[in-house]
C-alpha cells in the first residue's frame, strides 16, 4: 500500500466514524482546507520534475477524490438521520380522537358584523374601515356639522387635548361611523356602494350606553339614486337579518346634518315573553314601533365637500347601532355585559368560531 493510500485509508476511516456534521466539517477541513493535508500534498506537485508528477500527480488526486466522496457520502447520511430524528419528533397519530372542544367563541358583535358583510355582500356592497382616532374636519364638519352645531353637542365627544393644530385638526375619537363616507367618497370616487362597520364613542354610560359601541355605516352614491333605492334597501336588508320577510317599515321625516331629507326607521314589533320580536305592523294589535336606525338622502353639501359635483352624484345614507341589532336579534338585555368579557355570558351567547353565516347556509350559523 502506498503512502497516499494508507493516507486515505486512516482519513476515511476517520470520516466514516464522524458522529455529527460538526465533526465532519472539522475533518474536512482538515484534509482539504486551505491548510489541509491533502491540499499540502496538491501544493507539492508544482515543485516536482515532470516524470515523478506523473506518478506521484494520479495518486494524489485519486486521494482527493477519494477523501471528497467519503465526505460526501458521510454527509448525506448524517443529514438523513437527522432528519429522520426529526420526523420521528412530529409524528402525529392521525387516528387520535380530536382534541377537547375549542375553548372561546365568536362574539355576538363579530357574529352580527360578519352577518351584516355577508347581507350587504349580496346586494353588492363593500366593507370600508377608517381610523377610530379622527380628525374634527372628517368626524364633524365635513359632515356639514360646523363648529357652531347644536349636533356636537350631543355627540358627548372624547376629545383629544387640544394642540397647536387649527380647530379642524383638532383629534377626537370617533363619535359615528359617518366619517368614513367621507373618506370613501374622498379616496375611492363613485359610484360607492359600502358598509363601514366599527368602533364609536361617546362619553355615555347607563344600561343601554356605554363609552364604546358599534355602529354600521351604509353608504350608495351614484347617478340617481332616490329615497326608493333607500327604503328597499332597507327593507331587504333587515328582512335577510331577522329572518323574516313579515317587516314592515315606517319612514318618519327626521333631521341629521348629512342627510336631506332624513329619514328615522321605525319596525314594527311585538312583546314575547318579555322579550321584543321584531316583526308585523307597528299599528296592529299588539304590537308597536320601534326607532330601530337613522338615514337619508346625502346632503348636497356633504358630497360637495367630498369634491364631487352634487347635480352629476346623489346617494342614500343610513346609520345603525350594531349592538342594538345583537340584542334584538339575539335577545341579550344588558348592553354592558356585551363588554365585561364575563366567560359564562360569552359561553351563552357566543358563536362557535367554525359556523360562519352565509345566506345559503343560514345568516345566524
Ligand atoms: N351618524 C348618526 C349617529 O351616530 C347615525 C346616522 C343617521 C348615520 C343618519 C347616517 C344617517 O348615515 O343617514 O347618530
């Protein structure tokens, strides 16, 4: 056995008994770095008269080659078994009975949101979203609201402290969902057919207020649009929400800012066993109205200060507690128990995280 082949026989011997790919890489390194043994002997060749090179040059790269293969082949193999070891980690009897029912559920809230964008889906609406921390200008004014307003007053506003901003900067957390018309019709242009469900605030508290609630904005401006796109939207809205085609609708003339004319929308309803059942006529036996959202034609102004020319865009415009709709819907009292974050109120009226309503499959899961 020559030299070189001794030599190659103690490296792979070495290199077959490597425990992990560290190790391997150290013998690497030491055979074939650049201060290697084998890349010693390679250096050596240049040195060397023509006829030993043709001897000596072979065996030397035959040791390299040799060295490179066993590298090689020991490589593959620790990295299969350790791959292998880390396979064998994951396993996951696929024949176990499932884990323990999920913990947690959906939120009468997030239900009814998901319910109205599944609703407003079908006739053609978009969700639109917009900040909760608004400016004076976009949450008021724009809203043909000026500073003067007796509607701010009511509106019980969180405001931001006061900067050096001007007044219209002034921020405030959002008291209505109604200001993202506004960003609507400033950012996206008509024809606008949205919802803008979401957070609002206003300084309220008592069992059927609180600081924080949900509103849903609807918004349609397009060419011609008239107060009867209004009311049978409206109409088929509530009927797909309640489940019922037995609603009936009374338009009372009303007065918002932003809308003109306004209309308030009363349903008719019944008491049940203490609770009200939305449904029927407010006038027949037994039953009442209910003031259940607010709407109306865009005021003109509105649409001007959104930049677009109020003879060429009309639109209708409504405004509805979400909250108010859980209740009705679903029957819960207390507004404030919606945000105690109780688990036994969530086990009772929360929604499994899996059924999510679909007109075809049933709106309330
Ligand atoms: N923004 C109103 C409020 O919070 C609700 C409302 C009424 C919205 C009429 C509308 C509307 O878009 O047309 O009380």
């Amino acid at each position: 056995m020559s030299d070189y082949q001794a030599m190659q026989a103690e490296l792979t011997g070495a290199i077959a008994a490597a425990t992990d790919l560290d190790a391997l890489e150290a013998l690497r390194v030491a055979a074939l770095g650049k201060a290697g043994s084998v890349t010693g002997l390679l250096k050596t060749l240049g040195s060397l008269t023509p006829e030993e090179r043709q001897t000596v040059g072979p065996q030397i790269h035959a040791l390299r080659e040799g060295v490179t293969a066993a590298l090689a082949e020991r490589k593959a193999a620790l990295e299969g078994a350790a791959l292998e070891v880390k396979l064998a980690g994951e396993r996951l009897d696929m024949t176990l009975p499932a884990a323990a029912a999920p913990r947690g559920s959906v939120h009468p809230v997030s239900q009814v949101m998901d319910e109205l964008a599944e609703i407003f889906a079908d006739m053609g609406f978009a969700v639109a979203t917009g900040p909760e921390i608004e400016d004076d200008w976009h949450n008021f004014t724009a809203l043909n609201i000026p500073e003067t307003h007796p509607a701010r007053a009511m509106h019980d506003t969180f405001y931001f402290p006061e900067s050096s901003e001007s007044a219209a900067q002034r921020m405030l957390l959002r008291t209505h969902t109604s200001p993202v018309q506004i960003r609507t019709m400033m950012s996206e242009g008509p024809p606008i057919r949205i919802i803008a469900p979401g957070r609002v605030y206003r300084s309220d508290s008592d069992a059927t207020h609180t600081p924080m609630f949900h509103q849903v904005e609807g918004l349609v401006i397009d060419r011609g649009i008239h107060m009867g796109h209004l009311k049978w939207t409206l109409e088929t809205f509530l009927k797909a929400y309640f489940e019922t085609d037995d609603i009936v609708l009374r338009l009372r003339p009303s007065y918002f800012p932003f809308t003109e004319p306004s209309a308030e929308v009363d349903v008719g309803y019944k008491h049940e066993k203490g609770r009200r059942i939305v449904g029927g006529h407010g006038d027949d036996a037994g039953h009442s109205w209910m003031e259940l959202l607010g709407s109306g034609m865009v005021n003109r102004r509105v649409i001007a200060n959104c930049g677009l020319d109020p003879d060429v865009w009309q639109g209708f415009a409504f405004g509805v507690g979400v909250d108010r709709l859980a209740m009705l819907k679903y029957g819960m009292d207390d507004l404030r128990a919606f945000f105690d974050g109780d688990l036994r109120w969530l086990a009772h009226y929360g929604f499994g995280a899996l059924s999510v309503p679909t007109l075809s499959g049933g709106i309330s899961a």
